[in-house]
C-alpha cells in the first residue's frame, strides 16, 4: 500500500500517485536540508500528465513514489489535495521551484549542472539564468541526443557531471523520459538532488513564453500551452485530461498517513 513515510512532507495518494502536499516554500526547505545534510535524492514535478501516464506505465509511478518530493506543478493536483484534507498545498510548478532553488543556491554557493534541452538550450538557459541570479554558478551543461545513449556516452555523461561538482542537476527531458532518467542515475551522480523541471529549460531559456498568472492560477494553463504549441500537445491533453477528470471521480484523492507537514 502506498504511503508516506514518518519524516516526509505528507503525500496525496491520486490515483496511486504520491503527490507531496507542500508548497514552494517547503519545497526548497527540503531541498536545502538535502544539499546541506549530504542526503541525494531526486525530484518529480508532476501534474495531469505524469499521473496518467502513471497509469500506464507501472514503474514510472515507482519511481513518483520513490522521489523524495513529487510537487503538485498543476491546479488539478492542488485540486486533488484540498479535496483529500490538505488545504495547505499549492502548486509548485516546476519553472518557479527552479528559480525557487537557484536563488537560494546564490546565497549558500550551491552549483548547477543543466542536463537537457534541444542543442543549444542549456546553453541558452545558462546566460539567461546568470544574467537573472546574481552569483549563481553554473558547474556545466549538456543537451543530449533524441536517441537512446550508448554504455560510452552515458559514462561520459556521468563522468562530466561528476567532475563538475555540482550540487544540483537540472534535467529537462520532459515527461516520462526525465523521471526515468533520474531514477536511473541516482545512485550514479554525486550530486544532492536530481530535479526534473522539463518545460522549465524553454520558459527560462526565452524561447516559450509562459501562461498569464491568472490563467495559472484557475488551472488553464494547459489550455495556453496548447494554443502556443498545438501539435505537439493536442493529443497529449486530449488523451490525458477527460480520462483523469474520471478516474478521480470513481477513484477520490485521498490524504496518505505516516509523514508529516
């Protein structure tokens, strides 16, 4: 059975998803204890999306459930955990945990590798994000290949981020591949937190704009990102979006026992 465990952030059970009922605040207070106790983990920002494609892919929800944070980054999660008994969750979506993070980052000298993006991208977020953070530090980037790693190059993968020292990796392979990623190279990477923000490389790279706070804040913002990028997302949403709405009727959030706030 699915719980949270003694010590944690209390989690959300949707529909067999633990979504973690916390806020930014919280979220980067968890995240700082991670860096500064020496304890690794990873993190998963999920919304919609990720909880249905949870549905049909059983390890991806592991490996949700195995995270040491799963932010709410839709309304319909927040939504899900007022309904459960957790008035104290917000959203997290995975743009403002990550500006959230390196913030903080700049006042303690944590590093930052990125880790994703089309060629060119993380290159692109890194001279956004400096210009934007005073004393950030940025360890290193890399954009992968849109294919399948060889053993070599995934070695010199982990090897580059090793090397660099960070404190952070960033990885923006979107949903599910970034998650799966993750758990993959956990136990790999020296670094404290793995962090999966996705969309977050474009939005801060300038290359996406994002959705209008208003319509952030009312659970549209999938409605804003399909109008800006339409056929990449058409079928996602409308394959996601009915289904979840009825499966969380016949199915109702509800608040895991054993952590805490």
């Amino acid at each position: 059975m699915l719980t949270s465990a003694p010590g944690d952030p209390v989690r959300v059970d949707v529909l067999g998803v633990g979504v973690s009922a916390v806020n930014t605040e919280s979220a980067v207070a968890r995240i700082a204890r991670w860096i500064e106790s020496g304890e690794r983990s990873y993190v998963c920002v999920t919304g919609v999306h990720g909880v249905m494609e949870s549905q049909r892919d059983p390890a991806l929800r592991r490996i949700h459930n195995a995270s040491g944070l799963t932010v709410p980054d839709g309304m319909p999660m927040v939504w899900a955990g007022h309904r459960a008994g957790a008035p104290w969750m917000r959203q997290v979506r995975g743009a403002d945990l990550m500006l959230a993070v390196l913030e903080r980052a700049a006042e303690r000298g944590w590093s930052s590798y990125l880790y994703g993006g089309a060629e060119g991208v993380p290159e692109l977020l890194e001279g956004a994000l400096l210009r934007r953070i005073p004393g950030l530090k940025i360890a290193g980037c890399h954009s992968p290949p849109f294919r399948p790693l060889t053993v070599e190059e995934d070695e010199a993968v982990v090897r580059r981020i090793n090397d660099s020292g960070a404190d952070l990796v960033w990885v923006g392979l979107s949903t599910p591949k970034q998650e799966r990623w993750m758990a993959e190279h956990r136990a790999r990477l020296d670094a404290a937190v793995l962090c999966g923000v996705g969309a977050a490389f474009d939005f801060h790279a300038g290359l996406v704009p994002q959705a209008p706070e208003w319509m952030r804040q009312r659970g549209l913002e999938w409605s804003y990102r399909l109008y800006k990028e339409p056929r990449r997302l058409w079928r996602r949403y409308l394959r996601n979006n009915p289904s979840y709405v009825v499966r969380t009727a016949l199915r109702p959030p509800k608040l895991l026992g054993g952590g805490g706030a």
